[in-house]
C-alpha cells in the first residue's frame, strides 16, 4: 500500500493519532520558522517593526487593492 493515495491517508490517520491533530500544522510551521530569510512565518520582529504574518497580510491588502481583475456582477 505504499505509495498509493489510501497509504498517503492512512499515515496521516497514524500520525495526527500519534502526535495529535495539529501535527501537520506544527510541522510546516517549524518548517517556515526555520529558514534564515524569515519569511511570512517568521515571529522574529525586522526592521519595519512587523513580524513576517503581519507583512504578509499588508501586502496581500495591497495586491487586492490593485488587482486588475474588476468588481464582479452582482447576480
């Protein structure tokens, strides 16, 4: 069954079993905080006095204030 899609869900059942639900979760985010670049998961506070969440949520506001797509129709 190894390397099939019902392994892929079975070991995901084990591992959130065996190390709880947010292991996933825990994992990516010591992933993210590992880098040297910072990054968006960075808690580390930079230069601007912003952790990396707080700069990625200002900068997702600005691409959706210039977004070029339009408003949609209302139906």
């Amino acid at each position: 069954m190894a390397g099939t899609s019902a392994g892929g869900k079975r070991a995901a059942e084990t591992n959130k079993k065996l190390h709880g639900a947010d292991f996933y979760r825990n994992i990516g985010r010591k992933g993210g905080q590992n880098g040297t670049t910072g990054g968006f998961a960075s808690e580390k506070v930079g230069e601007d006095g912003l952790t990396g969440r707080q700069r990625a949520s200002l900068a997702g506001a600005k691409g959706g204030k210039i977004s070029k797509r339009g408003r949609t129709a209302k139906k």
